[in-house]
C-alpha cells in the first residue's frame, strides 16, 4: 500500500460512522507514524492552464498516496483551495507542502461550499466510501484512493447515490493513471502494437515495513483484505488492456502464509479471473525483500496476438535506473522504452470530466466494475495454510 515514504499518522479513538447511519465500524486504533520525507514528494506541480478550471479540495489524509492524488489534479487545471483532517499532524504536513489551501475548521465547512467542486481523500480504506456518499449528496464529485470501496454492501450504497446525484466517484487506480510506462502500454496497444490482447498478468508485490504500519494495517475489518486492497489495480488494469466490460471469478485464494502474530492479516493473494474479451491472473503480496531498492517490482504482462509487452514499473534489476520500463516483443524485434517522459492524462481528463459531465478518465462503470470484482474475489476466496512442519 505504501508508495510513498512513511508518513506520521494518528487515527481515530471515536467510532466511525457512515453516511446516514448506513454504517457503524469499530473505533479505529490510536497510533502515528515518523515525520514525512518532505523531499520525497518533490518538485511541486505546476498548473499549466492561465486559470484555473475547477476548485478541489482534500478531506482525509491518512495515506500518503494523497499527495499524488492533489498533484494529478492541480496538473489537470485544478485549484486546491481548502483541506481538512481530524489528525492534527496529518493536517500540518500537508499544509506544508501546499500552504495555498485554507485550513477548513471541519468537514462541514468543505461540503457546505458550492464553489468547492470535487472532493479528494486517502482516509482510512474502511471511511472512503461513507465519505464519498457525503461528498456526492453534497452535490460535488469526488475522487478516493484505493480502495474506494471496501464491501459489497459499501458498494450497493456508493452505486446507489452515485445514480441518483449523477455526481462523478473516482477511484484512482494509480498503478495504472500514475505509472507512465502503463499510460504508454495503453497508447501502443491502441496503436495494435500487439494485436488483440488475450490476457494480463498483473503482480503486485509490496514491502511490509512492519514497525512502520498502523494496527488497523494487521486488520482486514478496515481494509477490506489483500485482493480488495492491493488487487484493485490489477482488476482495473485487467478490465482496461482486454476492453472487458463484465467477468467471472474463476478462482481466489489467499493465506496468511508467514505473519501469525497477526492473525486478521493477509499476506499473499491470487485470482484467476476471465472476462467477455480476455483473461486475468493476478498476484499480490507482502515479501518485498530488504534488498531491493524499491517498494516493489511491480510487473505487468500483456499478451497479445501478434507480440506480448511486459512493463517493469518501479524498478529493473538489471540495472537501468529508475522505474517506467516497458519491453515490447513482436514478430520483428524486442524493444525497450524508458517511459519517464510519458504524459499522465488522468487528472486532466478527470477535470474535463467535471466540467462537461462526461467519461474520458475513467467510465463509471468500469470504476464500479474493478472494485466489484476485487471484491468478490476477496469474498470467496479459499483461505490456504500449510503444515508447519
């Protein structure tokens, strides 16, 4: 889940409730973490547009992915003009990366702005959706980080409002909208570089940084589990590179294979799941070796007729530096592009969408559909263990 670097966090004593009293949770653990790497969120966005083209502003910001959420957007033409956090150090640290955003009193104060017209948050996984509820009957749009939904309940409520408000809720895939080697897959594979697409392997494997982590992090109460929460980007990924517009879950499994002083964890997760135009298999996990100079070498193969393109987006342990490489094979030659220059359409394209009220960054179907399909591989995976001995 971390992609950024660790970031101090204090999360509530209080219950959570959601949205019209639609849910009730448990109170979320207290804990925090060490202070921000401000240099690791560096060099700040830049507007290009002469004016703003719409306001935004951030309710949450209890993951670090926030930050590139606030940067798509303002790169998109958008002017972050408030902020608000219950966690007072969450709040401090974000402020100071962008001082331009008034500091609101309360989540009311946001809402109640009809200037204000889209919502960010990373809150805690298990408060995005009844947050994005409020946001939408507020009669703005809204943008979660993964994973924007955490149950299939959460999910009928969320479809349900969405429809009736006709308000946007996006969640930011950003293994895809932020890897600018998967941004270049998608252009080559419209190009035909490979022909049809036929399948997706999508491997998620992350570092665990285990004094780092929060309890609710050990708690799949709050994160909705391995597949809903890492997986989530390769089911978009999935519905996305194979044009699938409704799939099956063939099989699920997860464990929680080497962590069990943590009991309501999950450590590895798999799905092999077939849609209306191609197949998927996807792996996540938490065994990221120390060794590797990256949180995690997330890989991406797509198949197709006539070539195959396998992207390495965080790192390549061959030893080019950086992360965004893409190998593309065809019936010629193997190719390589460094992919570091890539545009990032999807915090403009999300803006134009706001504007004119229409889907070029993300249907809203397709956002559904990606959730849904983590979800439901989450709940009916088969729970494997092995012998100890």
């Amino acid at each position: 889940m971390e992609k950024q670097p660790n970031r101090r966090r204090d999360f509530l004593k209080e219950s959570v409730a959601s949205a019209a009293g639609l849910l009730v949770l448990p109170a979320l653990p207290s804990f925090s973490f060490g202070a921000i790497n401000t240099e690791a969120v560096q060099p700040l966005p830049v507007n290009p547009y002469l004016a703003p083209r719409i306001k935004f502003a951030v309710i949450g910001m209890n993951h670090g992915h926030i930050y590139g959420q606030t940067d798509a957007v303002i790169r998109g033409g958008g002017e972050l003009v408030a902020c608000f956090a219950k966690e007072a150090d969450l709040l401090a640290e974000f402020s100071k990366r962008y001082p331009q955003a008034k500091v609101a009193n309360s989540e009311a104060a946001i809402l109640d702005d009809p200037s204000i017209q889209l919502v960010l948050s990373s809150i805690t996984p298990v408060e995005r959706a009844p947050l994005g509820i409020r946001v939408m009957k507020s009669g703005k749009d809204y943008m979660a980080d993964k994973p924007g939904i955490t149950t299939l309940s959460q999910l009928a409520q969320v479809k349900k409002v969405q429809k009736d408000t006709g308000r946007i809720y996006s969640i930011m895939y950003s293994e895809r909208f932020e890897n600018r080697a998967t941004v270049k897959a998608g252009e080559l594979i419209q190009a035909g570089a490979i022909g049809k697409v036929i399948q997706t392997i999508g491997l998620g494997p992350h570092r665990m940084n285990v004094k780092s982590r929060p309890p609710w992090f050990f708690d799949k109460q709050y994160f909705g589990g391995i597949i809903c929460d890492i997986a989530s980007h390769q089911f978009d990924q999935f519905l996305f590179f194979t044009g699938s517009t409704k799939a099956d879950i063939i099989a699920a499994q997860v464990g929680n294979t080497h962590f069990s002083q943590y009991p309501q964890f999950e450590d590895f997760g798999d799905v092999m799941v077939r849609g209306n135009k191609g197949m998927g298999y996807i792996r996540v996990d938490w065994f990221t070796p120390d060794g590797l100079k990256s949180w995690g070498d997330g890989r991406l193969t797509i198949l197709g007729t006539d070539g195959f393109i396998e992207i390495r987006k965080n790192i390549d342990p061959a030893g080019r530096s950086g992360g965004n490489h893409l190998f593309l094979t065809d019936n010629k030659e193997t190719r390589y592009f460094d992919c570091k220059d890539q545009d990032l359409p999807y915090g403009r394209q999300l803006v134009d969408d706001i504007l004119n009220r229409t889907e070029t960054a993300m249907s809203q179907h397709h956002c559904f559909l990606a959730t849904e399909l983590a979800l439901k591989a989450q709940n009916t995976a088969e729970n494997v263990t092995f012998e100890t001995n």
